[in-house]
C-alpha cells in the first residue's frame, strides 16, 4: 500500500483518497452550502412541465426569472429559532438557498408561463407556441 505525506504524517493512499478534501467536499457540501433540489422535466402535447422537489418551502420564498430563454428559479429560506428555559437559551438560525438554472427551446410561449407551489412540489408549465405543437395528421385532397 502506497503513502501519502501529508503535513508531516504518512497515510495511507486509500484513506486519503477516502477521507480527503474531496470525499469531505461530496458527503458535507451539500449540508453547509445547501442542495440543489431535484427537478423532473416533462414533455406533453401542449408543452412542457417542470416539478421542482421543494417542501419545507412557502411560495413567496421562490423566485423566478426569465431572461433570453434562461429560466432561473432561486429560493432563500431564514429560519430562526429560540428556546429559553431556565438557566439557558437556545438559539438557531438555519439558513437554505439554491439557484438552478434551464435554458429552454425557442418553441416556449413565453408570455405564458406560469407556477405554482402545491405540497411541497413547484410546478412551472412551460406552453409551447401554436406553430410548435404537433399537429394530428390529416388526409389531403387532390384536385
């Protein structure tokens, strides 16, 4: 097994590689930095939908931007909590943001969009213009 100096002491390589900055980066980012929630894109005849996992979230907490076919949806959260008992008291402040970004096709009706926030899922639909939508197939008649 190969080692690693590291600050004057020799480790060895799989536990660097496991324990290091990078593995510490992947399990706490998250946690410090807060996540990214997962998002689930949808096509349907009239458009497109995406459902933005967010509970624990109000809807004024959201907002959404929409510039040269970049939908933006970013989110603040502040939470501050206080106990006080006897001889002591408690205090937490909890903090939750997240920025994620979509650049949409150029079929989007942009005049259209709307969202909603149900049950800990935001709901944006993205209609597609008339032009875009498929059209049924239809029989022509020669003349």
């Amino acid at each position: 097994m190969n080692a690693v100096l590291k600050n004057g002491y020799a480790y060895p390589a799989l536990l660097d590689s496991f324990f290091g900055k990078d593995a510490l980066n992947e399990v706490f980012a998250p946690a410090v930095h807060g996540s990214v929630p997962a998002a689930n894109v949808v096509e349907h005849t009239e458009g497109y939908r995406i459902e933005l996992a967010a509970p624990g979230m109000q809807k004024t907490d959201f907002k959404l931007n929409l510039n040269h076919n970049r939908l933006t949806i970013s989110a603040q959260k502040e939470q501050n909590e206080e106990q006080t008992r006897e001889k002591y008291t408690r205090r937490e402040f909890k903090y939750a943001s997240f920025q994620r970004t979509f650049t949409l096709p150029a079929t989007i009706d942009s005049e259209r969009i709307e969202a909603s926030y149900t049950d800990g899922v935001l709901s944006i639909e993205l209609p597609k213009r008339e032009e875009a939508k498929v059209k049924p197939a239809r029989q022509i008649e020669i003349k």
